[in-house]
C-alpha cells in the first residue's frame, strides 16, 4: 500500500510539472507570462482531488488512469479538434496517413457539441449504407455520444475487419433518429480517380489527402493529358474531409505557377509559414473548375482558395465546412501522443477558413436523381426514328457496326453526367469557355485584345 501511494503522488509531481511547463514554456523554449501563484494554487487543487480520489473513491483507480482522465480533460476543453491519445489512439492516428486501417469510413469532428460526419469516404461501408456529410451521431453500440470525445468515439466506432458497429443518427429533415448497422471493413487510402467527360474534357476526383494524393495526381493528370488534347478539367473535391497540409500545397503547385497557396499563423513564430507556388515545368493553362460542398474540409478547403484567389480555377457547388485550423501531432515520452491546435488557415487573399468556409463563385445545390428519372425524361421524335428513314452521307449501317464497345470509363464518365447535376453544369460552362475563347480569336490564332 504504501508502495503504491508513493507512485500515486510521484505521479501527482509528474503532471504537476508538466502541467507547469505547458502553462510557463512556448515551443521555442521561451518564458510566457503568467500568474505564477494562480498557477499554484490550481496545481495544489488538482493535488488535492488525486488524493481524495485515491483516498475516498468507492472503487479503487490505476493512478496512471486518473492522470490521463486529467490531461484528456485539459486539452478537450480547448477546441474540437486537439485531443490527448493514449500509445493505442496514438498509432491509430498515425495508420491513417499510409497504409490502410479497419473501420466504416467516415471523417468525423465535434461541431456545437455534438458528434458530426464530415465526411463518408467514397467506396466505404459508410458511404455504401447512405450516410451523410452533417450527419449527428447521437449513439454508438446504445452509447450517447454526449460529451465523449473525438479520439474515444473513434476507438468505438474503428473495429476488427467483418465486424458490425451499430450508430443512431440525426438527419436534418427526417422526423426521426436514423439506425445505422454497418459492417466494418479495410478502408482503403487511395484518393484520386479520373476519366474523360468528353474526349477533351478531363474529370478527377480527389476523395481525401494522404500521403501519395500528390504523386496519384500526377499520374492521372499525365494520363489525361498524354494526347495534347485536353481543353479543360473539373477537379472533384466535394465530400472531401482533407488530410496532410503538406499534400494540400503540393495539388495547389500543380496548377499554379507563382503566388502564395496558404498561410498559417499561430501564437509563436515557429507555426507561421506561408506557402508560394514555384514556376511549373509542365504548366498547365487549360480551364478548370473545381467542385466543393459542405463535406469539403480542411485541407480540401486550401486547395479550393488557392485555386480561387489566384484566379486559377472556378469554383461551384455550396459552401465549405470551415475547418481552418491546424493541428500539430506531438509524441510524447511514454509513446502517448498530444494532438493540439497551434495555428489558422489563411486564404490568398488573408481570408480566415475557420467556420466561414469557402463561397463558391458559382452556388448550385446538388439535386439527387429521382430513379425514374429515365420514365419521366420527354422522348423526342426524330428522322432516324421514322420506318425507312434515308441514311445520312456520313454515317452508314457499315460504320454503325464499326462504333467502340462503350469502356468502363465511358460508362462511369456517362452515369456521372446522367446522376450529377453539379457535374453536367461545370461540363457546360467549361464547353462554353472553350466557344468563347474561339470567338476571341482572330483569323492568325493570337487572342484579340479587350
């Protein structure tokens, strides 16, 4: 007994200093003022409920518990988005920029102290059972999510492969809770995918940003580009929960040639950097329009401002979800780590992300297909319906039989455009920029100056 209670309060000095440390010391070492006997007085409170815990409490606790309660309570009173991990949650985290983890596949966040879907990542358990940016998970396995915090809903709801986790959600605009049993399975982490709209209009999709979302980019941009014939490019970003700063800025210099992609600013000098793009050896002056919504966070969220503010790219769909803050993943001593907000967003233009988001240039609410869309679609009568209907000089029954079987990046560029309303109106306006460009061009081909 006694052994034990001298490792309690050895305990108690430990996180006392540390405590003390966090509260005098910056990053840099440096001293930051505070009231030095506020200070003490809050250390000897928490001193005293360790020991009346530990003394009193009807069943006994691990000192080691108590402790970690204290610090996962500190740091949860900060913001939404830093949290204490134990040497678990910690490799959890880590497994999430590389490689592949278990779970439903959905990026979640604190939003007015409720537990929010940012996103479900495309393909995913979570997305294939229907559920939705903005969601509120209210229960996990019957258990309020009232008050828990984000890395605990994370354990709970992340899972061995083939098992099921069972989730009460709050949907706006249905009249009662929604039941999710969803199936856990590996989430894969690969985050662009791309066709051909029309043969000169490329279309990608960047569902998160990890480590390889620059190099995959690359590729498929290369991919598109190989014939010299793209006239323009819609970059899908919608749904998009974010990821790696670093990745962010590396898609954002892919289209841009100078100019500064994003700046953060923290209390200390070592958080504030700004971002500059560099002089592009493959540059890249096609039209492109880039879509968003309010699944687009963070990350996702750069790459849009960037984009918009260097004039580079339109933007269309519906606002953003405002995730403007950065946060540093810090290792701690005992493999436990420390994820803490240290620093904001900022746009081009010094525009804050933080709740505002980024406004599109072009507002257009996504509509979802009604799936008898086809029946109630109007058939027009034409020439080629009509019995014994002469053929066309330019097509013959020879050439009909002689058309391409439909590929799968046809048919998946084909069922896009006939479900995605945002989609067909960022394919219009790109054929339209190309028209316009031709009309203000003189016979020579040199653009006519306005």
């Amino acid at each position: 007994m006694v052994t034990s209670k001298r490792k309690f309060f050895a305990n108690i000095v430990l996180i006392s200093a540390f405590v003390l440390g966090f509260l005098f010391l910056n990053g840099d070492g440096e001293k930051v003022e505070a009231d030095t006997k506020d200070v003490y007085q809050n250390i000897e409170i928490l001193t005293e409920v360790l020991r009346q815990v530990e003394k009193n409490y009807v069943e006994p606790r691990k000192a080691k518990d108590l402790i970690y309660g204290a610090i996962k309570g500190m740091v949860r009173s900060l913001d939404p988005h830093s949290s204490f991990m134990t040497k678990e949650e910690f490799r959890e985290l880590m497994s999430e920029t590389k490689g592949s983890f278990s779970g439903i596949g959905i990026e979640i966040t604190v939003k007015d102290k409720v537990l929010t879907v940012v996103s479900p990542i495309e393909g995913t358990p979570a997305y294939l059972v229907g559920m939705k940016a903005g969601d509120k998970i209210i229960k996990v396995e019957g258990e309020s999510t009232l008050d828990m915090s984000l890395m605990e809903a994370v354990k709970k709801i992340r899972g061995p492969e083939g098992t099921k986790v069972n989730l009460t959600v709050f949907r706006e605009g249905e009249e009662k809770p929604l039941e999710f049993a969803i199936t856990r399975g590996v989430i894969p982490l690969k985050s662009v995918r791309y066709f051909l709209l029309t043969p000169d209009i490329g279309y990608v999709r960047v569902s998160n940003f990890q480590s390889n979302t620059a190099e995959d980019l690359s590729n498929a941009l290369e991919a598109l580009e190989k014939d010299g014939k793209m006239k323009g490019l819609v970059l899908d970003m919608r749904n998009n929960p974010g990821g790696l700063l670093s990745q962010a800025i590396d898609v954002s210099e892919m289209f841009l040639d100078e100019g500064i992609i994003v700046s953060t600013k923290g209390r200390t000098g070592s958080h504030d950097i700004e971002a500059r793009a560099h002089k592009n050896s493959h540059p890249r002056v096609y039209p492109m329009i880039v879509l968003v919504n309010g699944g687009s966070a963070s990350a996702a969220e750069i790459v849009a401002g960037a984009l918009q503010d260097n004039k580079r790219a339109m933007i269309l769909g519906s606002r953003t979800f405002g995730k403007g803050s950065v946060q540093t993943i810090l290792p701690l001593s005992d493999g436990s780590g420390l994820r803490l907000t240290t620093a904001r967003y900022y746009t081009p233009s010094g525009k804050s992300i933080q709740s505002s988001g980024i406004t599109p240039d072009i507002e257009i609410k996504f509509i979802a297909p009604e799936k008898d869309a086809k029946k109630k679609a109007p058939r027009f009568i034409r020439e080629e319906d009509l019995k014994g209907h002469m053929i066309g000089e330019s097509i013959t029954e020879e050439k009909k039989s002689e058309k391409k079987s439909e590929t799968d990046k046809e048919k998946k560029a084909r069922e896009l455009l006939e479900k995605d309303n945002q989609v067909r109106q960022a394919l219009e306006l790109l054929k339209g920029w190309a028209v316009f460009s031709k009309i203000h061009e003189d016979p020579s081909g040199d653009m006519v100056k306005q």
